[in-house]
C-alpha cells in the first residue's frame, strides 16, 4: 500500500495490548444478553462516508431515513454511484432534503464541500481509491473535510468496504465505556487509542465492528443517557456508574410547606 496520500502524514507505533481478556469479557457479556447484531452488508467507501457524515448526533432509524430520502431524491443507485446530482444540487435543496437529521444547516454545506473537495482531489467522485493507502493514511486525509472526526473516519475505514480495524466510537459507546470506568475520561480519538490497546490481536475489522454495535445496542436499550436501566445491565457487576448510582439511597421526595 502506498503512504502518499498526505506527505508527511505520522504513522503512530501499533500499541501493546493492556488486558486482553477485559474487552473480550465484556463482549461476551453483551453477546449473551443481546445476542449476534444483525450482519452487515457493507457499503462503498463513499456512500458510508455520506452517511456517517449526516447521521452524527441522529438517532439510527432518522439517519437511514434520511439516506433513503436523498438518494431517491437525487437519483443516487444503490451501489452509491451518481452522488454527482448531490454534489451538484443547490445547497437550499440539500438541506431541504435532510432536514430531520441534527444541524442540517451545517451539514448540507459540510456535505456539498466534500463531495465537491473529494471530486477536485482525485478527479472523480468515488472514495474506492482509498483501498490503496494505509489506514492510518485514510483516516487522517478523510478528517481534513469539515465536519469530519475520528468517529467518521473510523466508521469509513472499519464499516464500509475497506474493511480495516478501527472502532468507531459514538455516543453512545463513549458513554458505557467512560462509565465502565474502561478508560480515563477523554474525547473519542484518546478514548479509541487507549481501547485499542485492550483489543485482542486476533479480533479482525469484523469483530471490532459487532463490539461496536454491541455497545451500540446497549446504549439505546439499557445504558441510556438520562435514565440508565442499571438493575437489568449484564455489566452491572463490572460497572464502576451503575455500583455507584445502585448504592446511593433514593432522594426523599420534597414536600412544600404549608
């Protein structure tokens, strides 16, 4: 694989891994509440780019509506092709489009610029070419595009046709993780590094894939944002927050006086 795509990029040193059987305990955990996520079909490059770009902040079932939404509009195939008619429409009717999503008024212009910045930098509108390059290399020129994290260039590389290791970390996977007490409290790029080296050698782009939809998963079912279930958690015993919260005596209801 050539290193060209940003000269000078650094290729930071692979990581030792800490403790290689606490992500593999915890995956077991949620595999046996849970069950196997659903399969994924991976898609290109580009149209998991597009979506991973649209659906940050956005509850999932939204953001496949959403991805529905604009390729009928646009005519876009379902091998992802023609997002030239996006790339090309009025940015009014982007945002018109993808309006249900979280901030559409930022991430219509995001999106257009991409495409249009993707297109003048390789000649056309595909991302395919980044089969070519380290990951690492992909990953740092996907987050020169505004708007774009290591969680987007992490679901890029990891979920869509590339295939590579990476673990994208949303919101919700943050959250359970910083609650676990897994890692010091940090942003989504440290937090990854730092995950990365309890990630088993022999845990392939697939298997970072399913842990993610795990934690994804639990997110949205137990481990929530305001309201955590942790009484049914399957890491309860394992889980620093929901110890804390569990042994903390219920708050007395106040009554005004009279």
């Amino acid at each position: 694989m050539t290193d060209s795509l940003i000269p000078g990029a650094h290729i930071p040193p692979p990581a030792t891994p800490v403790d290689p059987k606490r992500l593999p305990n915890i995956h077991r955990l949620l595999l046996d509440h849970y069950g196997h996520p659903n399969p994924r079909a991976p898609w290109t490059p580009l149209r998991q780019f597009v979506y991973s770009l649209l659906s940050a902040r956005t509850k999932t079932p939204v953001s496949h509506q959403v991805m529905r939404d604009l390729e009928g509009g646009f005519g876009v195939g379902p091998s992802g092709a023609d997002w030239e008619a996006v790339r090309d429409a009025p940015l009014a009717e982007i945002e018109q489009i993808i309006q249900i999503v979280t901030f559409p008024e930022k991430k219509a212009p995001h999106l257009k610029l991409a495409l249009q910045q993707i297109t003048a930098r390789y000649g056309s509108l595909t991302l395919d070419f980044l089969a070519n390059y380290r990951t690492a290399k992909i990953r740092a020129w996907l987050e020169t595009f505004e708007g774009v994290g290591p969680e987007i260039s992490a679901a890029v590389v990891n979920l869509s046709t590339l295939r590579r290791r990476a673990l994208v970390l949303d919101s919700h996977h943050l959250r359970i993780v910083h609650r676990l007490g897994l890692t010091p409290r940090a942003d989504a790029r440290r937090t990854e590094q730092l995950l990365m080296r309890m990630v088993p050698e022999g845990w392939g782009p697939e298997m970072l894939d399913e842990h993610h939809s795990l934690f994804e998963l639990h997110g949205q079912a137990l481990c929530t944002f305001a309201d955590p279930h942790c009484p049914e958690c399957p890491l309860l015993r394992l889980c620093r927050h929901g110890q804390r919260v569990l042994s903390e005596p219920p708050e007395r209801p106040q009554f005004p006086n009279i």
